[in-house]
C-alpha cells in the first residue's frame, strides 16, 4: 500500500494519513483490506506515536487526498480509482460519501473497457481523473477537480458538494484530462 497524496496536521499537532493501493504499480499483490484506511498519528516526545483508527469512507476505495477544513474540524478527500468525495468530521467521528465526482477521460470510459473486453478473457478497466489536491478557501470552502474539468465545490455549511462553472485549463477535447495537483494556500 502506499499513502495519500497529503499528510494532515491538526491544530493538536497530531496528523492524519490515509492509504491507498499500490501508487507505484509495480506490486504483485495489495493487501485490500490495508487499503482506504484513515489513521491518526499521535507523536510522543519521549513515548511511541500512537495510532488511532478512524475508519474507512469507502469499501474497495483507496484515499487519493486530504485536506483539512479547520473552520468546521472536517477532513476532506477523494477516493482512487472512482474518485469520491468525502468528509470525515472529526467531532461526530463520522464519514460522509458524496459519491464520485471524477470522470472518465476521453476513450477510457467503462463502455470502452468493456468493448475491449468482449469476446476474450482480458479483465481491462479504467480508473477516473481523479485530482490529488483539495484546496481550501478562507471561507472554509473545499474545492477539486472534478468531471470534465470543472471544479467541485464543498460548502460546509449546506454539506453539499456541486458542480462549479469553473473550469481546469484544458487544451480543446481534452478537459476529461484536467487534473487539479497542487494547490497554494489561498
């Protein structure tokens, strides 16, 4: 397994991390169960970290990203390969799927996997565009890539995530390839 594309410190200077499949795609085999999971690192000055479990947002889901809401003490992120988008809170302890907000790219799409797969035993499938960053604005508002290129909103306050008419930089039918990867600090 490897990490997610983001550590998180919270104010308590403990961090959070998340795990996903194999990023380098040279594993033979993945643990699935070690996969998606949320901890909590506690650094000790002079007694071992310790490692708080919070659980897993979604079932065969690793966690691609995470960003901290320090507003609301929520932790956001997005799921590989289907590229979900999910809140931890971490007063309720609780996770909340808003389902996947990434999309296929151009020619990668399940139709095509499956036309691909027709009449042979090639198991062939495609993961989404998913983004590695999740910025935070400074009122408290997350935001990825998303679909076709455009950016996903998360307003904390209504708990809903949608589509935004901003869109990533893109060259002319190639916006399904738009990826947000990095975010400055607004």
């Amino acid at each position: 397994i490897g990490f997610a594309h983001q550590l998180v410190r919270l104010p308590d200077g403990s961090f959070l991390v998340g795990t996903q499949a194999d990023p380098t795609g040279v594993a033979e085999r993945t643990e699935a169960q070690a996969v998606g999971q949320l901890y909590r690192i506690v650094l000790g000055e002079s007694s071992p970290a310790k490692i708080e479990h919070l659980g897993v947002p979604g079932p065969g889901q690793g966690i691609y990203t995470l960003a901290y809401l320090e507003k609301v003490d929520q932790i956001a992120g997005n799921t590989w390969p289907d590229g979900h988008f999910f809140v931890y809170d971490l007063k309720a302890k609780s996770f909340f799927d808003h389902g996947a907000i990434a999309g296929h790219r151009t020619f990668q799409t399940p139709q095509h996997a499956a036309d691909v797969n027709r009449g042979t035993d090639r198991n062939v499938s495609y993961a989404r565009q998913v983004s590695r960053a999740i910025g935070v604005a400074p009122s408290g508002e997350a935001f990825s890539g998303g679909a076709g290129g455009f950016l996903f909103g998360y307003d904390p306050k209504t708990g809903k995530v949608q589509k935004l008419d901003a869109r990533l930089p893109a060259a002319p039918g190639r916006e399904s390839w738009a990826s947000l990867d990095a975010v400055s600090t607004i």
